[in-house]
C-alpha cells in the first residue's frame, strides 16, 4: 500500500508494509536522561527533547493509520527522581495537555490515562478530565498516557476492583476469565500491543504493561528517546512486520 508520506529517498520507509501495520504500539520513553547527560546538559534537557520527540512519533503514528498509541511517560517508582526532575515532568504533561485540548477535537486524536491520578497536582487532575471527556466525543486514533502507572498496581487495581463487585454480588469469583478481567484494567476496550518499542538499549519491561504484553513482540534500539525519529519508527514496525506471530501455537 502506498501512502503520500513516503519519501523516495527514505530507504527506511520502503522496508514498511503501510497496509499491514500495527494496530497498537506501546512504547517506553527510555534514554531522556544519557542524551543529556552525554551532552553536558542537565537530565532535564533530555525529557524536554523528549516531549517534543513524543509530539512527533505520535503525530506521524495518527498519519499513517496506528489505532492505538500507549506510552511509559511516568512510573509509579520514577517519584524517587530528584524533585526538579519530577517537576520538569509534570510540566511537560501539563504543557502537552493544554496543547492537546486545543487540537484533539480538529485532530480526532483521543487522549487516555493510565495510572493512579490522585497523587497529580489539582491543575494536573483537571486538564486530565478535561482531556478524557473530550475524547468522549472522538472516534480517532487513541494515545494512552500512561502517568504514575506501574503493571503490578494496574494488576491489583483490578484484582481490587473485582473483589468489590463480588462482595457486592454483581459477579462471582467463579465466574472470571481473563476476558472479563482485562475489563477491570486501566486498558479495558484496547487490544493488547501487537508492537513494544524500548529505546536506550534496557532488555527489561520495567514494569510496564505486564498482562497485556503477553505476547507482544519487543524491539529494543539503542537510539535513546530523544532521538528517535520516523526512520527508527519504520525500522520498528518493519522488524515486526517481519516476525512470525504464533500466540503459543504451531505455523500451519
Ligand atoms: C525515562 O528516561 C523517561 C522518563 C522517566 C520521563 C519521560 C517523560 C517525558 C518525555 C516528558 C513528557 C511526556 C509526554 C508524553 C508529553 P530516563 O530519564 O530514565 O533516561 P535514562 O535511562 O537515560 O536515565
């Protein structure tokens, strides 16, 4: 299939079967902090590059037909971070969003968050609901934030949340299936990732997305994340493209 966004002179995008894409990506925003530190510049530089690559992958994702967009923005373990670190962050989600909920609508972008809110600043909280009910409205592509997130707490938020409807003799424990569990996660109504992405080089989840990256092929690049860019993006998907999917059975 082609798309108008093929450059001629971009090999990489020629290795890309535009028809045959993923329908979901997750990545891990990894390597913020080595760009900057191998420039002498202070860790924060690093993520505000790394906003602004993010603006970018996430754009050229909507373009060229990904249905689903999840990214590692903030663990629940990235608290531990020097408090400057931690506020720089928290101001580039809360530039983002204000920036997002100028152009979803005539973008048909849809945001959502994944984690526990509730230690956010107000202002943070705020702009997060604004985002969710305007994507309420929206049908287009959807990109996932995930914010102060962590896989085994979205697990226990889950196991938590069924244990009430339970108690509450809405279900019984009998009954549960991983189908009906996945309803109790922050993804609830997103298929899990076809593709995970790790910049910087870790050959590790961190944490991130661990019941729905059950059979979710991985690439790891040592670019670090603020200098990812399309071409490493078509190299990704162009990796995947080339597995063979089994989901635990045999080739037929
Ligand atoms: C990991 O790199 C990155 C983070 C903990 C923060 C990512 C956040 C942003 C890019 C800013 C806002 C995000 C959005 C979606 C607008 P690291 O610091 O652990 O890098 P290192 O492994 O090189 O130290």
């Amino acid at each position: 299939m082609k798309l108008a966004f093929w450059k001629k002179s971009d090999d990489t995008a020629g290795q890309v079967d535009f028809g045959r894409l993923p329908r979901h990506i997750a990545v891990i925003l990894d390597g913020n902090g080595r760009w900057a530190q191998r420039r002498g510049l202070p860790r924060t530089a690093g993520h505000k590059v790394g906003s602004e690559t993010f603006r970018t992958i996430a754009t050229y994702c909507r373009d060229i037909g990904i249905a689903y967009l999840t990214v590692y923005a903030f663990s629940t373990e990235n608290w531990r971070r020097p408090q400057d670190e931690v506020d720089t962050i928290m101001s580039l989600l809360k530039r983002y969003l204000l920036e997002a909920i100028d152009t979803m609508e005539r973008d048909n972008v849809r945001l959502r968050f994944m984690g526990d809110m509730t230690p956010l600043s107000v202002e943070l909280r705020e702009l997060v609901d604004r985002c969710n009910a305007i994507s309420d409205r929206l049908t287009g592509c959807l990109c996932s934030i995930c914010i102060n997130y962590g896989g085994r707490a979205e697990i226990v938020h889950g196991a938590r949340a069924f244990a009430k409807d339970c108690v509450a003799g809405a279900v019984k424990p009998e009954d549960l299936t991983e189908e009906m569990f996945e309803n109790y996660l922050y993804s609830a109504g997103i298929p899990s990732p076809d593709l995970l992405i790790r910049p910087g080089g870790e050959l590790r989840l961190s944490n991130f997305l661990l019941w729905q990256c059950a059979y979710t092929e991985i690439y790891v690049t040592d670019v670090l994340w603020p200098d990812f860019s399309k071409e490493e993006l078509h190299r990704a998907i162009a990796s995947y493209q080339r597995r063979d999917r089994r989901f635990g059975g045999v080739k037929r």
